[in-house]
C-alpha cells in the first residue's frame, strides 16, 4: 500500500513539474501590478534567448478591476533585437467596455479578463537574446486597475 501511495505521489509531482515547466515556455513575459497601479515609464519586457530560426504566434491576457478608469486599453508591443535596436513595434488600442460602459467581460475573482491578439508569426531569424516589451499609452499615470499582464507564444 505504501509503494502504491509512494509512486502516486511521485508521478503526480512529475505531472505537476512538466505542466508547470511547458506553461513557462509559452510564457514570453508576465507582471502582476502592486495594488493595480502601473507608472508611465515602468515598462513590462523580457529577454528571450532565440537560438535559431523561429516564430511567435503571440497573445495577451490582461486583467482589470473596476478601479480601470477608461473604455479601452492602448498601449506599444515592442521586439528589440541583440543590438538593442527596434526589431518590431506596433501599437494597439483595444475596446474594453460598451458605448454603456460595461466590460466586455464577465467578471472572475474580482477581474475582468480579456484575451487580446498580440502579433501573429512573428519571425526571428537570427540567434541572440531579444527583448520582448509593452508600454502602456493611457492618459493617466499611475494607471489603477490594471490587475495582471501576460504575453504568451500560442505556438
């Protein structure tokens, strides 16, 4: 009885660490924001190693309270390459809430999640360590309720 429980208990944490290590693959960058506030110039990035030739289908989920002040969210996705120089930018503005002012979204835990697409095979054809980055475009600074912030590859 003891053998069974032993290597139940061991395959479970060898499920458990395979889904975990597979979702931070898919992960391109993550923040969650102290009490909802995000600065003008904190900008959300991370640095991926690309070690050959690839591409990225890219998603975001961002969630928001009901501190967000606005209708819509805009904001700059920006890829910069080994150099340091601007490899992609684009900017999106997306539409949150109706013309009433109600979400677009239904509400879980407190937070009004939306799946938004990103950038759709993005190519990476030479090896380095690029840094994948968002900076919010919104009037106001600090921006409240905005809760948490994940770009993730759909690859």
């Amino acid at each position: 009885m003891k053998k069974v429980f032993v290597y139940s208990l061991f395959a479970l944490c060898l499920m458990v660490c395979g889904c975990s290590h597979q979702s931070k693959d898919a992960t391109v960058l993550h923040r969650e924001f102290f009490n909802t506030l995000w600065e003008r110039f904190d900008y959300v990035y991370n640095d991926i190693e690309v070690k050959e030739p690839t591409s990225f289908d890219l998603n975001m989920n961002i969630s928001f309270t009901d501190d967000y002040p606005e209708n819509y969210f805009e904001m700059v996705f920006t890829v910069f390459d080994p150099r340091g120089e601007r490899y992609r930018s684009k900017g999106y503005k997306f539409t949150l809430k109706d013309s009433d002012g109600q979400w677009k979204s239904q509400l879980i835990d407190g937070c009004y999640t939306f799946e938004l697409p990103i950038n759709k095979d993005l190519k990476i054809t030479d090896a380095g360590t690029y840094r994948f980055q968002v900076e919010y475009r919104m009037p106001k600074t600090p921006l409240a309720g905005v809760k948490e912030l994940t770009i993730y590859n759909n690859r």
